[in-house]
C-alpha cells in the first residue's frame, strides 16, 4: 500500500490497520489450552506446559490406576481380606528419588527457558508501559511517540442493551504497534496500584509496579493482533483494561510512526483553527468518556469526596475558575487523584473536555475553550 | 445439640473434673449462656464446627453472586465494585473463617479424646479463643454495610490496592484479621500445650495418631506465621492512618515488600489448611481399608519436611514481578522439591489401600474423593512451579482452579469425611448413609463441574477477579456457574444429616463405631460424654501405637 | 501422670511457645529493615542507595560501552514536570559521568517533590554508584520554577558482561511537606 494512503488516513489510521493486519491475523488459542503464540519463547513455553502436563498425566495414570485397581480388587463385598504389612523401605525409597529425578528432568528445560525469557540484551525498541488504573500509556522511548490505550467497547454491549462484538473486551481505542522481526524491550511500571501486562500469544507477563521499573522482551514473527489483559486485580476497571499488539512488517511500522506523527501534527494544526461548540462538545464527550467518566462518572456527579462532582457545583460552574480548571486538566491537582493531562492528551481534547465539562448535564455556561488558549498555555510554561 | 446439652447436665455433677477450670462448669448457668460460658472441649469444638458450618454458607453464597455475574459475558447483576467485594470476603470468609476453624473444632473435639486427656490444657483460654471469632467475622460482615463498601482488594490484599486506594472500611477489616489472628495463636498455644503435656501416660509422639501430629506441626506454623499477618496488616493500618509509607513508592516504601511479607505467611498458612486434612485422611483411610497406615514415620517425616519447606517457597507466588534470574530459579526448585514429601503421603494412602479389605462407607468416599482430586491438584501445582509456564499461568483461571482443587475437594472433603467420620462419636447416632452418599456424589459432580472448566478459562487466557470476559471463555464459564449452584446446594444435604444425627434419628452406634478404626476417642462411649478420661486411660504402645511393629 | 505435674507442664509449654511468638514478632519487625539491606545489596527490586556513594575504584574499561537509559514520570497529585535533558548516555564503566534532568512546577503553588529511582535489569542496581543525586532528598519549587539539577554517578567496572543497557527511571512524586522545611533549599 501507498504511503499516501497512510498519511491521508491520519489520525484515523487505527481501524485501516485492523482490517489490513485482521486478514494475516493468527489466532493461536484452541479456546481450551494454552496458545502456542507467535514467538520463539513463547513456542518453547508451550512446549515446556505440554511436557509438564503429558509428564503429570503419566503420574496420574499410574497412581489412579493403582488407587483403582485396589478399590476394586480388595472390596471387602468381595470377600478381600487385609494383609498386614506396613512398610517397606525399597519401595519408599523409591518412591522418593523416583519423583526427584522427574522433577529433575521437569527443571532441566525450565531452566533453559528462563534464562532466554531474562535476556533483554540488544533490543531494537524501547517502549515504556504504564499502568493507569484503567488504561494503558505507551510511550515508544526511541521515536518521541507516546499515547494512551484505552478499552474500545461500547457501554452499551457491557451492560447489554447492544450485541457483544467479536472482541468484546479484548480491544482498545489505539494498539501498541510493533514491527515484526525485531525485539521489542518493554519496561514497565504503573501510575497507581500495580498492574501485569500480559499477551499469551507472545509468553509476556510482567508486573507493571509504581515507583519500580521492570523489563521484559519479545519479538513477534508474525504480522497479526494478539490481545491479551492486565492480570493483576487493580480495582473495579480491572477486567476493562485490554492490550492489544499489533505486528506489521517493518516498512508498515515504518508507515506507522509516520501517521503517528502526522496525527500529531493534524492535531497541532487543528489546535490553531476556531472550533465550533458543537465540534467542542462532540470531541469533549468523546474525550470524557474515556478518560474522566471512570472518576468523575458519566453523569458528571462524581463520587465525592475522592472525585468530586463537575455536574451542577464545583469548578465547572464557577464562571471566575475557568483558568483553574485548565490547569488542573493539563497539570493534575497536587493532593488528589487527579492526573495531569497535558503531556498525554492534545490540546484540542483538552479544550473540548474542559468545553463539555463547562456546558454539558445543565452546567450550560456557554463558554468555550480553544485549542489555541491550551496551546498557548503550553507553549508559555 | 440437644441430646448432648441434656446429658451434659446429667454429666456434670457426677464428674470429677482433673483441672480447677472444669469445676467452673458445675455450677454455671444453663441454656444459651452455658454455651457462651462453657470451657468443655466438646463443647467448643461444637461451637468452633456450627461456626465454621455457617461460615461455610455465608462465603458459599458469595461465592454463588460471583457465579451469577459470570454466567454470561456482560454486567448483568452486579456493579464491578461490588463484584471485587464479593470476591474478597469470599476468599477472606472461607480461609480464615470456615477451613481454618472447622480444624481448629475438630482438633477441640478430638486431640484430647486421642491422646488421653480429659480435656485442653487451657480450658478459659479456649473459650475465649472461640468467642474472638465471631467478633472478628462480625465485625468483618459489618464493613459490606460500611460507605464505600468493604474491603474489594483480594483477600491477598496486595498494596497499594489496599492502602492508598482502598476504601475507608479497611481499619475494621485490618482489626477483624487481628482478631482472627489471635484467636489463631492461641488455638495453636492451646493445642501445642495440651499435646506435650497430657498425654496418657505411656504414649510416645511416636505414638500419636496423624491428626494429632498433623495438628501438632500445623499449630507450629500458626505460632511461626500468624505474627507476620499481625505484623503486615498493622504495617497497612499505619501506611493508611499514621503516613508511614511501608508500602508507598512515593514515600520511598516498597509495594513488593508487602508480598513478599503477605507471601512469607500466606504459604504456610495453605498448608495450615491442608495439614490437618493429611491427618484425617491418614486415620480414614487405614480404618475402611481395615488395614494400618502404610509408612507411619515417613507420613511424619513428610508432614514436617512440607511444614519447613512452606517457609522457603514463598515468592513462588510472585514469579512475575521481577524477581533476579537466581531468584527465580531457586523458588522454583525449592517449590517442585515439595513435590516429594506431598508424593510420599500420597503413595503412603494408595500402598495402605493396596491389598486391604475395603468398604465405601461416606467417611471413606469423602476420603477416596480426597486423595483423587488433592492429587489433581497438587498436579496442576507441580505445574505452576514451573516458572515459563507460571508466566502464563499466573493470575487466571488456571491457578483459580489449582487453590480450589487443594481447598474444596481438598480441605473441605478432609473435613466432611471428619464430620461423617465421626459424627456417631459425636451424637451417638450414624449419619445417614444414604444421604451421606447424595451428598457426597452431588458434591463431587458439582466441584469438578465447577472448577475442571476453570484450567481450561485459565489457559485459554482468562484473569482471575474480572467481573465481566470475553467471549470466548462463556462456556466455561457457564458449566462453572451450572456446577457451582450444583455445589453450594449440595451442602445443605449436610445440614439435613447432621439435624438428623443430632436428633437422634437414624441408627444408633457403639462406643467401637467402625469395625477398623482405631485410637483411644473409640473406647469412649458413642455419644462420648461430656467429660472423657478425668483418669487417664491405659495406653500400651505395643499394641495400639500406629508405629507398632 | 499428676494433675500438678502436668500443671507445670503446660505453663513451662506456654511459656515456650509464647517465646518462639515474641521471636517470631520481632523477626516480622526485623524483616523490614533487613529487607532493605538485602535489597541493597542483591540489587533486589532494583533500589539503588538513598545516599551518596564512594567511587569504586579500577580502571575505566574502555573497551565496554554501556547504554544508561533515563526515563522519568510523574506520579498523580504533583503538577510537576520531570525531564532527562539527554534520555540516552553512553558510558565506560568506571568513569564518572553527568547527567542533567529538569524539574518544572506547573501549578500555581509552592510544592515539593521528591524523584524515586529505580533501576532494571536490577543485577546492574548495586553497580550503580550515585556520588551525586537530587533523589537523596526532596526539593521544593515555587510556582512555574523550574530547576536544573544533576546526576553524578559512575557505573562500577565489575557490571556484569552481559548487561548493555540500565536503565534508570525516576517517579517523581509528592514530598513530605513536613520535611520540605528541614530540607528546603538544598540547591538555592
């Protein structure tokens, strides 16, 4: 595909890339075991999982055969009588170094496999992962590219009132994008509560801990979409903050960071024109449901005192705190859970949302932020 | 209950009580305060059992609003918030306040009657014991009612999930688990105390019956771990209240401090819930076989190689968050070592059965079910040691099923294999075989139906603790909301068994209950009286010791 | 066996086993600070040391280069923002070396903050040498401040071969206001 095509798409690069990644795409999971996955590491833990359960499968044979061959060869309705031994130092002796040596053998490639899955050494690409409670933020460390993943599904099929879609909790706003045939190094930590960053297609699971810093690596053969889920409890969205790895050939990643750059610069661009309210509102609601809705609520009510209300009281009805209110957007509110926006939203989502805030659930001010004020106050700093 | 209330009364005045706290019972008050009162072993080993029997159905009823909410995809009955709630009582209810005092009630009942002794060595000391408890799952309860709901973190209660985020409520949950925790250690004081000093004259430890040894070792790691509990909730309750940052990044503190404290006591305290378990299933088993125990010294040489073991194992709870290669590598070895001692038991149960002269009476098919699914799950054990699978494995559906096949066909079938076992030296009366076999044959279907499909919902990528999945884990999850409703019903056919028994209806037993069973409570009278062995009984090691030649 | 003998039995039991308790409780308080030297130590968890370090001596290894990584964040409840002004250095073992990092309050209050380190892969934590480092206690800035502030440190010539790359990330997060009085102005 043309590299014009990519650039036209811009900042609605997303859904182009599934369908073109869908097509190749490789679902490794039989619904019922572990997925064998789509990296060396992660074939070789599959074939360790098979081995180990093949070996356990082996033991149960014999030790259920044996438990029921005696239930029901000596039946006491059958006439059984006991015999009276009851001890026998062979046999215990071998039922001890037997076990030793299986397990022995279990450790040999386990041990190889580890010491694999530890050498993050000469990666190709640094991404750091953050968790958020409940979203994930990528930041490619190398390329200055850096947004944030967020659940795609509608409210709408959670609570049922819409037909669940094929990948009903397993798929996000914006994937994390990775060429095939390199190695990926994550590093990982968390902005909250300790999340794990877990794809079973690439053998990747690893804690994502505040304050800590941890790393992991793959490198995918493959160009396909492999999800996976944050698998430590992290609170009530827990279950709501997928991941999603999208491979491509190296020149589509390539085409990739272009876009990404490109969507920047289209948000940059859109940052200097006059937006209409009812653009502003249209992107603010957009906007707050995926990043202020979790705290603030949908309706806008909050749950005070941690988050408090924007519907009806507070800073979005006070006409004489409107700068207040974009600088906690942008800067966060030192004390509270409030995060700070500005490095991860552009200032168009920054204007809109506070825009919304200001006029939506009755609030109504009628005052509207541009994306240029935001700029400014950016570019001022 | 009844018919051992009014006998007790007949008992009492008649009985010369070896130790001065006994007497209190004589002139004490009657009806429901007597019970409140009572420092009877019997008496509170009834108390600690009807407690845990209820605690069992308040965290099985949780358990079943899990169950509902995940048997479709979506959010139909429940919020989230609530969801992560009833997760976490349920762990915390059934952990802390089913398993572990339904053993501590058995061994109230039973150590003194099997080794000799008229009663526990501290009689007040376990009263109050007991009476911490309620305290303790009151006051726990009462935090669902509390603003912001109660604790929703996991009963692994991982920081700062449990400091910084969690809700106001956490001070009450943190005194209930120190209430429950001290009630623990004295238990294990009690019993430690009654085992090395009252035994009949003539009986060697040598000479104990597996529950006996396996409580003796289990009330070890009480003593050894309780305090560290004690001390990491009270390390929350100072991050939450008083600004330490024990835990907190941001104040220089350490989440993974917590686990590996929280870990360094929660691997022992799982073998503080299978222990005791190892120990009725080793006096079932040789009883229905009518052949002694297979291997008696290397059962204790195993039950205390597991015990120390469990203190070296810890951070095989916590292979993804960053552990150093050596590291790694030596919890996984010391984890799959554990593999040996829990074989030898097992093999130990199978060599006894092996040429013996068996009958399937419920005791012994709660015991047979035992040993089959403990060992599947101890298989599935052997699995998660290994720490390029554990990646995967880890935290989904997969180690969900691997607890629940130790604990439920496990601890829990320990238990109602005691209960069957000897209900008759508790009420006189035989529990209904027929019911017993309903009970035990619906628990099975129901218990494989509810977490066999969990190994498969775990491998197949599904976390553990979400209240909604994706799609293609609705099977299974669907068979396990089938199988757990199957389950938790199940169990009140116990409760119908044990009316019956207490009743007085069904067949009427003899002081020797079961033809094969052996060890001193069976030498007492069926129901056993208020007050057994005021003078110690004749013990003769040659004859009746299990580790007789 | 006596009632009185077994009296005494139990009471010399309890007294034992409440000594193994009152072991054990101060094991549990003596975790907490040994975990920390073991962390220290071991590299464990990737903490470096919270106070300045001595050079390790030896010859810098010019032969080795090693890739030092500087990733910052800032934590919720701080308008901060923290910055590495050159996110990638390439260093020999055992020379010294500089790194600058900026720190800028965005918010319209006086705030302190303080910057947690951690490093991975953490074998190359106790490598690590700080002879200087903003992290050992927390600053203060005005309103719309911004402040440059320094990294000295040295990577030990005993790094393990097999690591090329460390990388360090600090979390910046808010300080103590207790102590920012005692510590303010420690760069003025």
């Amino acid at each position: 595909m043309s590299r014009l095509t990519w650039a036209a798409l811009g900042a609605a690069s997303q859904p182009f890339l599934a369908a073109t990644v869908q097509a190749s795409s490789i679902n490794t999971s039989s619904g019922w075991n572990m997925p064998a996955g789509v990296t060396e590491i992660s074939r070789e833990v599959f074939g360790l999982h098979m081995t180990i359960f093949w070996i356990c499968v082996a033991i149960a044979v014999v030790v259920f055969g044996v438990m029921f061959y005696s239930l029901i060869a000596y039946r006491k309705s059958k006439g059984a009588s006991a015999a009276h031994f009851h001890e026998n130092t062979a046999v215990e002796i071998l039922w001890t170094a037997v076990p030793m040596v299986i397990l022995v053998l279990m450790a040999v490639p386990a041990t190889a496999t580890l010491k694999k899955m530890y050498d993050t050494s000469q990666a190709d690409i640094d991404i750091l992962v953050t968790g958020y409670q409940w979203r994930w933020g990528y930041e490619y460390l190398e390329n200055d590219v850096e947004f944030f993943s967020n659940l795609a599904t509608p409210r709408e099929q959670i609570h049922g009132s819409q037909a669940k879609g094929d990948n009903y909790l397993v798929e996000v706003d914006e994937a994390m994008v990775v060429p095939t045939g390199q190695k990926i190094r994550l590093l990982l930590t968390a902005n909250d509560v300790i999340h794990s960053w877990w794809v079973p297609d690439l053998a990747v699971k690893k804690d994502a801990i505040p304050g800590f810093v941890n790393e992991t690596w793959f490198e995918v053969d493959e160009p396909g979409v492999y999800r996976g889920q944050c698998a430590e409890l992290c609170g009530s969205g827990h279950a709501m903050m997928p991941i999603e790895v999208r491979a491509v050939t190296p020149e589509d990643y390539a085409v990739w960071l272009d876009s990404k750059r490109d969507a920047a610069a289209a948000e940059a661009a859109g940052a200097g024109r006059e937006w209409s309210m009812d653009e502003l509102m249209e992107r603010g609601e957009a906007t707050y449901t995926t990043y202020c809705a979790a705290c603030h609520q949908p309706d806008g009510k909050g749950v005070p005192p941690a988050f408090p209300a924007l519907a009806g009281e507070g800073i979005s009805v006070d006409p004489d705190a409107l700068e207040d209110h974009k600088k906690i957007v942008l800067h966060g509110k030192s004390g509270t859970a409030m995060a700070a926006f500005g490095e991860n939203l552009s200032p168009s989502e920054i204007a809109a949302v506070i825009t919304y805030e200001r006029n939506a659930w009755g609030n109504d001010s009628g005052e509207r932020v541009q994306p240029a004020e935001i700029q400014s106050m950016l570019e001022s700093e | 209950m009844a018919s051992d209330t009014s006998q007790a009364t007949v008992q009492v005045s008649t009985s010369a009580v070896a130790q001065g706290d006994g007497a209190h019972d004589s002139h004490g008050p009657t009806g429901i305060l007597r019970w409140v009162v009572t420092t009877n072993h019997k008496e509170i080993g009834s108390l600690y059992l009807l407690f845990s029997l209820a605690m069992l159905f308040v965290g099985g009823s949780m358990a079943l609003v899990i169950r509902t909410e995940l048997f479709q995809p979506g959010l139909q009955f429940i919020q989230p918030e609530f969801f992560n709630q009833m997760t976490t009582m349920h762990g915390l209810i059934m952990v802390f306040g089913a398993i572990m005092p339904a053993f501590v009630g058995l061994a109230n009942w039973m150590i003194p009657m099997q080794i000799g002794a008229p009663d526990m060595a501290l009689p007040r000391l376990n009263n109050f014991s007991f009476w911490l408890l309620p305290v303790a799952f009151g006051i726990l309860l009462s935090t669902l009612f509390m603003e912001g709901g109660g604790p929703n973190f996991g009963w692994t209660f991982y920081a700062p999930l449990s400091t910084t985020y969690a809700p106001p409520s956490t001070s009450f949950f943190i005194m209930s688990i120190h209430l429950a925790g001290i009630s623990s250690i004295l238990g294990a004081i009690n019993i430690i105390a009654t085992i090395f000093n009252l035994r009949t004259p003539g009986m060697r430890l040598m000479d104990m019956s597996l529950f006996v040894w396996t409580w003796l070792i289990t009330a070890f790691l009480l003593i050894a771990v309780m305090p560290v509990l004690a001390g990491v909730v009270t390390m929350m309750l100072m991050d939450i209240n008083f600004g330490t940052s024990f835990f907190n990044a941001a104040g220089g503190g350490d989440p993974v401090l917590f686990q590996h404290l929280f870990w360094f006591f929660g691997h022992p305290e799982v073998y503080i819930m299978i222990l005791p378990a190892f120990g009725i299933v080793s006096l079932i088993v040789p009883t229905f076989a009518r052949k002694r125990l297979f291997g008696y010294a290397s059962m204790v040489y195993a039950t205390a190689a597991i015990a120390l073991l469990s203190f070296l194992v810890w951070a095989h709870h916590m292979f993804t968050v960053g552990i150093p290669l050596v590291g790694e590598l030596f919890f996984m070895y010391s984890t799959m070592l554990i593999a040996v001692p829990t074989g030898v038991k097992i093999f130990n149960w199978i060599a006894t059965l092996f040429r013996g002269s068996i009958s399937f009476e419920v005791p012994m098919l709660f015991a047979l079910g035992f040993i089959v699914m403990f060992t599947i799950g101890g298989l599935s054990g052997v699995m998660l040691a290994i720490v390029p699978a554990d990646f995967q494995y880890h935290d989904t559906y997969f180690v969900v099923a691997h607890f629940h096949y130790v604990l439920v066909p496990g601890a829990l079938f320990a238990i109602m294999a005691a209960a069957y076992y000897w209900m008759p030296k508790w009420t006189g009366y035989y529990a209904s075989e027929t019911l017993g076999k309903w009970h035990f044959w619906l628990s099975v279907i129901g218990v494989n139906l509810t977490f066999f499909p969990m190994h498969f919902s775990g491998l197949a990528g599904m976390p553990r603790r979400i209240p909604d999945y994706a799609l293609q884990f609705a099977d299974f999850n669907m068979l396990s909301s089938i199988g757990g409703f199957l389950f938790g019903f199940s169990q009140l056919i116990f409760v119908w068994v044990l009316i019956k028994a207490i009743r007085g209806s069904g067949e009427k037993a003899h002081a020797h209950a079961w033809e094969g069973a052996d060890g001193l409570e069976w030498t007492v009278p069926s129901p056993a009286p208020l007050h057994t062995f005021d003078t110690p009984p004749p013990f003769d090691p040659l004859t009746e010791s299990p580790s007789r030649h | 066996m006596s009632t009185t003998h077994a009296r005494a039995g139990v009471r010399r039991t309890v007294i034992r086993t409440l000594c193994v308790l009152v072991g054990m409780v101060g094991f549990t308080l003596a975790l907490i600070p040994l975990y920390d030297v073991f962390c220290e130590i071991t590299g464990l968890n990737g903490k470096t040391a919270n106070s300045a370090q001595v050079v390790s001596a030896g010859e810098v290894d010019e032969s080795r280069e090693v890739r030092v990584q500087l990733v910052t964040r800032t934590g919720t409840g701080l308008s901060w923002q923290l910055q590495a002004l050159d996110p990638v250095i390439t260093v020999h073992p055992g020379e010294i070396s500089q790194a600058m990092f900026r720190f800028s309050n965005r918010g319209d209050i006086t705030s302190s903050g303080k910057a947690v380190p951690s490093i991975t892969p953490s074998a190359g934590a106790e490598h690590f040498r700080k002879m200087e480092c903003f992290c050992f206690q927390q600053q203060s800035l005005m309103a719309g401040e911004t402040l440059e502030l320094p990294l000295v440190f040295q990577i030990a010539p005993d790094l393990p071969e097999h690591i090329e790359t460390l990388t360090l990330a600090y979390s910046l997060y808010p300080g103590d206001e207790d102590e920012t009085v005692a510590l303010g102005g420690a760069y003025d």
